[in-house]
C-alpha cells in the first residue's frame, strides 16, 4: 500500500539513493515499483529505467519476475507483509536491518543485508552474476516463510517493539 507514509519513505530513498548506486554498478537494469494507490509524486518519477505500476491485482508475477526485491526502510515498525509475500514468491530479498525487524530471517540465508546504497548495489549486482546464489536465497526464505507460523512471527514482532520502548524511555 503506497499510500502509507513508511512505504512512501522507501519509495523515494529507492528512487534517490539507492537506484543511483544500482544504475552506477549495473547499466542495463530496471527498476519496477508495485503497489496499491501510489502517490502522484511516485507516479510521476518514471525515469531512468523505473517504471511505477499502480493497483495491479495480483503482485505475484512481479515477484516472480523479479531478480530481487529492495527493502530500503529507515524504520522497523509496520508489518512486513510485502517481505513476506516476496520471500513467499521465492525473490531475494535485499534489506536492512530495518526491513527484516521482526522476521526470523538470516542475513545471507534468507535475504541479502544492506546497510547503504552501494551494498544494496553489489548485491544486486552479485543476484545478476550469480543466479544460483538468487535461486539458493529465494528457496531458503520461501522455506522459513512456509514454516513460519504468523502467531511466532507476531510474538518475535512484539518482543522487538517492546525493547525499542524500552530503550526508548531509557535514553529519555
């Protein structure tokens, strides 16, 4: 949903910071933005090999089609549901630590970290090089995701947000 200030907050650090390092390392890549209700200034930033595709009725081709799906959020609140339908679809997800908060997902089992632009850059760049390492990923997380049982992944998401406000009030 694009119409959700946090995903709207990603939206534009992919458009501004993180596609300028992806077209830097790799030149011949596009980047698709799918989602319910973008916003009029998303719809506008078609640009530079990025296309928005607004209110599909079904993501999954996107997903499937995908060499990866980028994960740039700053925040960790939120339900992740857009990471899980992608490692559900079996695409490699590239996130911060942000993006997986809550998800009981392994840095380079179950998705590829980035901490900046330029990771996230190699590591599209490395998914292009190496299809089986996309293939090992995507596999990997559709295994946790088909395990997973959403009343754990709950309880995980609550324990995290619990020890933010904790350290929270603490730092207050």
């Amino acid at each position: 949903m694009m119409d959700i200030r946090m995903n709207q907050v990603a939206a534009r650090s992919l458009i501004t910071r993180y596609w300028p390092a992806v077209r830097a390392m790799v030149a011949d890549v596009d980047l698709v933005i799918v989602g319910r209700q973008p916003p009029p200034w998303l719809q506008t930033s078609v640009a530079d090999r990025i296309t928005v595709v607004a209110s599909p009725p079904d993501i999954r081709p996107y997903l499937w089609e995908a060499t990866a799906f980028m994960a740039p959020f700053s925040v960790g609140s939120g339900s992740k549901i857009k990471i899980l339908e992608a490692m559900a679809a079996g695409t490699p997800v590239i996130g911060t630590a942000e993006a997986m908060q809550g998800i009981p997902a392994l840095p380079g089992v179950h998705f590829l970290p980035m901490t900046s632009p330029m990771e996230g850059a190699a590591a599209v760049k490395e998914l292009l090089r190496d299809p089986g390492l996309g293939e090992r990923i995507g596999t990997q997380a559709q295994e946790l995701v088909a395990k997973s049982d959403w009343r754990v992944i709950a309880a995980s998401a609550v324990a995290e947000m619990s020890r933010a406000a904790a350290q929270s009030g603490a730092r207050a």
